[in-house]
C-alpha cells in the first residue's frame, strides 16, 4: 500500500537570497545545477568555464545574465555571493583558495571529489576555516529521495537495529575525460556517493575491506573499475557497496538492464528501494516493520528525481548556512571523513586487507 506517513523526501526551502556565480558548463552543471536553481527560484548571476563558447550557450539557456571570460574574472566579480564549481578536482583546490580569499565571496560549493588526495582535503578544510568562510561538498546523493526517507524511518527505530545494508549498482558512468589523467577511478568518482550516504545513514565506519578490478569497456588506464567494499559501522552494522560499471555487454541490440538498487535489514524491518539515475526516474523505496506497519509492506511515493531535485536541496543547505550561520549540513570537514573513507579504500585494494579508520589521521 503506499502511505507517505508524514515523510518529507524533499527539504523545503528557507532561504533563496544569495546571489550565485556558475564556474562550469558541462552536463552535471547545465542539466543538474542550473535546472534545480531555476525551480527553487535561487538567483544565479554569472557563470564562466574553461570553453567559453560553452559558457555563453548555457548562459543564454538559462537566462543568466553575465558570462565570464574566465573562473578567476567570476570570482572577481563583486555581484557573486557564493561559488558553486563543477570542476575537475586536480583543477578545483587553486578556484577555492581564490574564493576564499576574495573579501566579498560567503560561501563555496565544491565538486566531490574535493580533491585528488586527503591530504589536499585536510588542507582545503583548515584554510576554509581559518579564512572563516563556509564550504561546502556537494555530496548530492544524501538529497535523492529515497535515501532521505530511508534516514527518516531509521530515525524513527521503524526497523529496529540495522543488522546489514546493501548498495548493488549494475550501470555504466560516463566517464569525463579528465579522469583518464587520474590513477583513481571508480572508488574516488563514483564509489564516494555511496560510501557518503553509507555514513549518512549509520554514522562513521570502523572497517573498510575494497577490493576491485579493471572494467573491460574502459579503454583507458585504471586499476579500479568494478569495485566491492565491505564496512563495519558501530553497533556491528555491516555494509557492502558494489559498483558494476560493466554490468554485462552492450553494443547495439542488447538488451540492457541498469540499476542501483539498495536494501537494509534490521531485527525490526526491511527497507528495500532503487535509485532512479540510470534510467531517469524516481528513486523507489518500500518497507515492512513489525513495530508500526504490522509487517505490511508500506510505499512512500513522490515525484521529484535525485537528478536534478537533489541539487536543490545541497544549494538550500548552503543558502540557509549562509543566511543562519549555522554550520551546512554538507560540511567540508564532514566531507573529509568521507574522503578518509575512500582513502581507506585504496589503501584496502593496495594492501590485501581490511584498513580500520583510526589508522587514517584527518586532524590538521
């Protein structure tokens, strides 16, 4: 049966006053971005990329009103409140640093990765904090629907204690090409939204055990294609992410079958769901517990997609932080824990072992 129960899937929007400068054109921020601003009415004033050309077709898209030659002209410019970058990562750190130490800029939004290694994160967390300004990761899969209902029922002890979840993705990233210059793939680009909603919904984990192999359709140089993590998080909660970025042959009359889908089980209840992404729907979730659905099997529902109304939801976050002082719920230095998990993980592949997290220091 489907029955919303008094969940929210969607954050409502507090605040939308900030004036937003766009550095990036490509598919994340002209289809995701700039589509979630224009619905929330959040006011982006200027926008730049490294092709210009493709900067003044999205401008003109989306009605922004002025079109920068460069990034560091975007960041000059006195009208922008806030930077939201989609930049590649080797690339982003130097774009932060400019923000920050330019007077009028309150807030960052960056890209995850938030850079190529922990320790350029370490450092981008303490500079953020000693020049006092807000920065944000857009770790935009704590926003999909169905993860946000799933917090809310495990919040609510509907399934009891969490005995094990699981995260089965089957589909095919495209990959930009600025990673084939990288000697981390899937782990550090895709991997991370998983691993980050993992520690969303059960805290920070005790354990990481990743192990992986090349992916046969990436023709480019890369150690980690399919990846498998397996996490222990307090109170002996397991996890295992699985990131299938072959998912089977599929030239031209194959019939494809992409996915992600999730489940978690506990002594209570079972949550099960898919994320929409591959095919461009809503993400699903259904649950039975035997505490307040006497084991029926119960299905919120909504409308909105994680791609593009989960990026509502990161820049409100931002917004609100700005307008509140509040810390932002996606906070750069909860983002290094996320990026110490994913160091764990390479660490696991090159090691042959599991990596606990206090053998990874993230203090400055």
């Amino acid at each position: 049966m489907s029955d919303n129960k008094g969940f929210i899937p969607d954050p409502r929007v507090r605040v939308r006053e900030f004036r937003i400068g766009c550095i990036g054109a490509g598919m994340i921020m002209a289809e995701c971005h700039l589509a979630a601003y224009k619905e929330a009415g959040f006011p982006v004033v200027a926008i730049a990329s490294r092709t210009q050309s493709k900067a003044e077709q999205v401008a003109k898209r989306w009605g922004i009103p002025k079109m920068h030659a460069t990034p560091e002209e975007l960041i000059a410019d006195r009208n922008v409140e806030i930077v939201d970058l989609a930049y590649p990562p080797d690339q982003q750190p130097d774009l932060i640093r400019m923000a920050l130490a330019a007077p009028h800029i309150k807030a960052i939004l960056a890209q995850k990765p938030l850079a190529l290694s922990l320790g350029e994160a370490i450092a981008l967390r303490d500079e953020a904090a000693k020049a006092g300004k807000i920065l944000s990761v857009n770790q935009n899969m704590r926003y999909d629907q169905s993860m946000r209902v799933l917090k809310q029922i495990l919040d609510r002890g509907e399934l009891g204690d969490v005995v094990l979840a699981t995260i089965e993705m089957r589909a095919i990233p495209h990959w930009q090409g600025f990673l084939q210059g990288y000697d981390r793939l899937t782990l550090a680009n895709m991997s991370v939204h998983h691993l980050d909603v993992l520690r969303f919904l059960f805290g920070d984990a005790e354990e990481i055990t990743t192990i992986s192999r090349t992916d046969p359709r990436t023709a480019f140089e890369h150690k980690d294609g399919i990846t498998v993590s397996t996490l222990r998080f307090p109170n002996n909660v397991l996890a295992v992410s699985m990131e299938d970025v072959w998912a089977g042959p599929r030239e031209e009359g194959f019939d494809a079958d992409n996915y992600i889908k999730w489940r978690v089980e506990g002594t209570s209840g079972v949550a099960q769901g898919t994320i929409g992404w591959p095919d461009g729907t809503p993400s699903t979730l259904t649950y039975a517990s035997r505490k307040t659905t006497d084991g029926k099997w119960v299905t919120p529902t909504w409308e909105t997609m994680w791609f593009p109304h989960a990026f509502i939801g990161v820049m409100e976050q931002l917004q609100y932080a700005v307008k509140s002082g509040e810390a932002p719920a996606l906070s750069v230095a909860d983002n290094v824990k996320t990026m110490a998990l994913v160091e764990a993980g390479y660490r696991s592949m090159d090691s042959g072992r599991a990596i606990k997290l206090n053998e990874i220091s993230i203090n400055s």
